[in-house]
C-alpha cells in the first residue's frame, strides 16, 4: 500500500536497499569497484595529462592535479545520476515488474524522482571517499601541493542543486524512452562515455578548440562542471556562474516534457495492452 501511496518514498527505500544489499555481500568488492575505481579514474587522468606535457615538452598546459579530484563530484552527478534514471524501467523490466508499476495507480515522476534523489546522495557519498583517498595520495607523493581551496558555499549548493535538477530532466526524459524502447539500454552507455570525454573532466572546456567549446555548452554537462569546479576552487560567486546557471535552468523546463512523454507511453500501453515501443 505504501508504494501506491508515496511512489518517491518507496522507490528511494528501494534503491538504498539494494545498495545496502549490494555492500553487505562484499565490502571489500564494494569499496574496490565504487570508490576506488573513482580514485583510479582521477589519478591515471592526471598522470596521463602530466607525461601529456613532459612529452610535448609542456607546450600543452597541464590542469591542476585539484581539477581531476574535485572533478569526481560533477562527475559522479552527471553519470551516476543519469545511469540510475535512464535503468529506472529497463531494470523493471528485465525484473518483470514492469507492468506492474505501470498498472499502479502512482506518479511515475514521483517514482522516478525517488530514484533520483537517493542516487544523488549515494554518487555524492562514493565522490567525497574517492576525493579524500585521491587526494590523501597526492598529497603524500608531492604530486598535489598543499590544499588551498576557496570554496563560495553558496555558488557551491546552488551549483549543486541546478545541476541535480538540469539532470533530472534529461535523466526524465531517457527513462521515459527507456521505457519505450528495449534497446535503449545500450544508449545510456554511449551517453555516458560522452560525458566522460566531453563534459570537461580530462580538460576544462576553455582548453578546447572554439567549436568543440560551443558545442558542449549546449549541453548541461559541462556547465554542471564548471560551476561545481569554480565554486570550490575559485570561489566564484553566483553572479559569477551565472551563464552556467542559465544553461541549466532552461534544461530544468524538461521535467515537463519527460511527462508529457511518460504519458504518452502509457496511454498507447494501456490501449495496445502491452509495453507500446515506438
């Protein structure tokens, strides 16, 4: 009863219970596969940026070691998030209770919004332990120089709270398809490869040639980045971020669109009598 009644309580109880699940089978594998592979992601990036400049004999600029570190909570956000919402229905799916869900009368928003917000606290949890390992590590091997950061609290949670939202409603929208279409499980892997390489993670995106810049300030992606990068580091304030802030605004106007979707589906789903694929 309680899941027809509050699908975003529900959903987010669910998602922390196979986490937890998940964990309990296998600390020690937990650790290696969710934290340390972060940790690993951010030291081997910047160790190849490094031999990058050595080689070029540092004609190419280097980022500070801090960006590839702080880096991992954009990051985390961008992939963790996205991933979790665009499995919201194909794990339902391969589980087969898909069509349970559909049938209930529950906000499929409110669902998928569960899953959403637990995902945020769970990928802000992993990001923050892989931060302070990768950091602890730098630090020792004198690679990253003492910690200055500056940190702008505010532009931080504002920060964090627009690239959330600007996510969750493209994340919307990929549930919706994948929903819809059986394949789309293999998209979501291909969209977050992207992020990776193109959200500015390996390079801010100033270091970019002119168009890749303003082909990937289409997207919220590397605004989430920034923003969260300058807000700890610089301390840049929210006047500041304001262009980022702008980007991710108009995607958070996709909420509505990844409902009119969802509607869609589940009106031909209930005419036709099965999962309509469009």
């Amino acid at each position: 009863m309680a899941s027809r009644k509050n699908p975003f309580l529900s959903s987010f109880y669910a998602t922390f219970v196979k986490e937890l699940k998940e964990a309990s089978m296998g600390s020690l594998n937990y650790l290696l596969i969710v934290v340390l592979s972060n940790v690993a992601m951010a030291l081997s990036t910047f160790i190849a940026l490094f031999y990058v400049g050595v080689a070029t004999n540092w004609r190419v600029s280097v980022p500070n070691p801090l960006y590839q570190i702080v880096g991992l909570l954009p990051l985390a956000y961008s992939s963790g998030i996205l991933f979790n919402l665009s499995e919201a229905f194909i794990g339902e799916r391969v589980n087969h209770t898909l069509e349970l869900i559909l049938s209930s009368p529950c906000s499929r928003a409110g669902f998928v919004l569960g899953k959403a917000v637990a995902s945020v606290l769970l990928e802000t949890v992993r990001a923050m332990m892989a931060m302070a390992i990768a950091a602890t590590i730098l630090l020792l091997t004198g690679l990253l120089p003492p910690l200055s950061l500056n940190v702008n609290v505010p532009s931080l949670i504002l920060s964090i709270v627009l690239s959330v939202l600007s996510l969750y409603g493209v994340g919307l929208i990929l549930a919706a398809f994948g929903l819809a279409r059986r394949e789309f499980a293999y998209v979501h892997s291909i969209i977050n490869t992207g992020i990776f390489f193109l959200s500015g993670y390996m390079y801010p995106v100033d270091a970019l040639p002119k168009l890749i810049q303003e082909i990937l300030y289409i997207f919220p992606f590397a605004h989430a980045m920034e923003s969260i990068r300058d807000s700890i580091i610089l301390g840049a304030t929210p006047i500041q971020l304001l262009p980022h802030y702008t980007v991710m605004v108009v995607y958070i106007t996709s909420i509505p669109l990844g409902l009119i979707i969802f509607s869609y589906i589940e009106r031909n789903a209930k005419n036709s009598g099965k999962i309509y694929e469009v």
